[in-house]
C-alpha cells in the first residue's frame, strides 16, 4: 500500500499549481483547455477537502491523546469521548481516500457504442439480443443517460441479429465496460412444445467513442457506398439511396447505417461506430503488445465462452468472472444492472488497490 500522507500532500501541492494555472488569461482564452483544467479542479478539490478533514481529525485526536496523559479524570473522560466520535470519521476517510488516489481510467468519463450481436441458439439467441438491449436502455434511462440508436439488423421473430446503440452521459464507460463478452441464457423458448430448456448466446462489445481529435482518419482511405435500406425478408423500407456503408480499406472495418431517412443522418453515425471500432483495434494491438489478454475481448459466442448467465427457470443471474449469483432476474433485466455492476466496479477498485 502506498504511502497515504504523502500521496496527500503530492495531490495538494498539484491543486495549489493548478490553482495558478487556471487563472492564466492565455488558459482561460483556449476554451477546451480550461473545461478540461476545471473538471479536473473539482477532482482535486474533493480530495484536498478531505486531506485538509483527514488532518483536522488526526490532530484532534492527538490531542485529546495528550490530555488522557495528564492527571484530571474529567478531563481524561471528555478526551475518551472525543477520541470515540472522531475516529469513526477519520476510519471511514482512511478506507475512502485511497480509492479516490488510485489512477483514472481516462476512457472512464467517455460516452460508448454498444454492439450486441446474437450468438449461438438460431432465433432464440436473437430473441435474448433484444432482451438485452431493453436491459441496457433501461439501465441508460434509469441513470438519466441518453441513448441512440444507431443500427439494427433484425431476425424477423422480434429480436435482432445485431443492433448497435450509442450511450450518453457521466461516466458511462465506467459503469458499461464490465460488459463486455459472452453473455449466456438458459429458458424455455416460446416455440418450445416440450418445454425442454435451451442454452442461447448473444455477444456484447463495449466500445469508448472516439473523437474526431482521438482518431484520425484520411478521407482517401473510406469506400463509401450508398444503398436502399431495406426491413426484415427485403421489404423496402423507403425509396432512396440513404443507407451508407463504409470500408475503412488500410484495415479493412465495415461499418453500414439504414436507420435514419437521411443519407447525411447515416453517414454521421456510420462514421461515429467507426471511429470507436478504430479506436478499440488501436487499443487492442497495444495491450497484444504488452502480452495482455484484452478483458473486454467478446469471443466467438460459443457457449462455453460466457461472462454471464441469465437462467429463467430459477430466476438467478450469475456472473462468473467474480462468482457471483443473484436471484434477481427480472429486475435485473428491467435495467436495474447495478445489482452486479456495483461488485464488479468494488473487484476491480479492490484489485488496483492490491498493486499500489
């Protein structure tokens, strides 16, 4: 564990300078700069904040530690009793001040592209994609996030082969990229005459959205096709040439939108899941780099590949990464995820805390 009161007083001499910095007119001037610096501010705030109540504590205790030394037996039981109200405070600060000094993920704070594709189980796999997609959009809703459709390919049974959806708000790739892979379903499907149970699989990609300014992509590398969309079994969905499909050709990433009447509409979006494929590929030749297995790697959908099993006959999710079992389907899959995304977020602040 590393040294706590010198972690401290490290992030109180940053706030002090950046303190200065932000009051620079040539700072204040460049507007991206200055968001930036403030956010970050109010970060270092908090912390010195709490190093500033840490210290107070610390001192009062102290204190009422030398007064227990001295000879007075009513002033020994006020110290006694200082001590018991200020440690309980100081505990709780010792437990939170750590976390709040573990390295930021800079992704954390960025928006995502969620892709869910269906896995193995035919129309059944289909069929849990959109349940998951009501899960994760419910889950968006419920924390005030704004979530946009960007792509839906469906099966023609009411679910999807693949849909791909854009996630907007405070931290969201902090909370949804523990999602990431092989999620499994174990029911009873509704064509099902025997009421046999059937294993069904969809794939979850998590992906932070990348800005124009993170991905820099050469017009001359696109191949840009314009199509007529069209809905389930080839019924056109309208006449014009508004779906795009593009190729980023050095790498060979496809990307193709029909769900908006507008050309322009979809070449933006198009453009938008493209840059977050871009990026994940770029962040996942690093960490092969590195000789990492990537932990948001999605695998082929093969059943035994699973990250998370929904089983309807006993209403139980489990999420075998941290082996963990809730038997709370239904709200779960209503969008009350937090039910297993808070474990997972407290593993992995766990996890980091062990390395430090």
């Amino acid at each position: 564990m590393f040294d706590l009161e010198a972690k401290l007083a490290e992030k109180y001499e940053e706030y002090k300078k950046l303190n200065k910095k932000i009051s620079d007119p040539e700072v204040m001037n460049d507007s991206n700069k200055y968001q930036k610096l403030l956010k970050k501010h109010a970060k270092l705030k908090k912390i010195v904040n709490y190093y500033k109540e840490h210290k107070k504590l610390k001192k009062g205790i102290e204190e009422a530690r030398e007064i227990i030394e001295e000879d007075d037996s009513e002033m020994q039981e006020l110290a006694e009793m200082e001590i018991e109200n200020l440690k309980p405070r100081l505990q709780e600060l010792e437990e939170k001040l750590p976390i709040m000094l573990l390295p930021e993920n800079p992704q954390d704070e960025k928006n995502v592209i969620v892709e869910i594709r269906a896995g193995a189980g035919g129309d059944e796999a289909g069929l849990f994609a959109a349940d998951l997609f009501r899960m994760y959009t419910r889950y968006a809703e419920n924390n005030n996030w704004k979530w946009e459709l960007m792509s839906a390919n469906e099966s023609g049974v009411g679910g999807f082969k693949e849909v791909i959806f854009s996630v907007e708000g405070k931290d969201v790739y902090k909370h949804l990229k523990y999602e990431s892979g092989v999620h499994r379903v174990q029911r009873v499907p509704s064509t099902e005459s025997s009421g046999r149970i059937h294993t069904s699989t969809a794939t979850v990609a998590v992906l932070p959205e990348a800005e124009e300014v993170d991905i820099d992509i050469d017009p001359n590398d696109l191949k840009i096709d314009f199509f007529r969309s069209s809905g389930p079994g080839g019924q056109s969905v309208n006449t014009t040439d508004s779906a795009v499909r593009i190729t980023h050709q050095p790498t060979d990433l496809t990307v193709s939108c029909q769900d908006e009447k507008s050309q322009h509409k979809n070449k933006a979006k198009a453009m938008r899941v493209l840059r977050a494929r871009l990026q994940e590929k770029r962040e996942k030749e690093k960490q092969a780099e590195r000789a990492e297995a990537r932990k948001s790697q999605v695998g082929t959908g093969e059943r035994s590949e699973k990250i998370r099993t929904y089983n309807f006959p006993q209403g139980r999710v489990s999420d075998h990464r941290i082996n963990l079992t809730e038997h709370k389907l239904e709200k779960i899959l209503d969008g009350n995820l937090n039910i297993v995304i808070e474990p997972l977020l407290e593993e992995d602040t766990m996890k980091k805390l062990e390395k430090v």
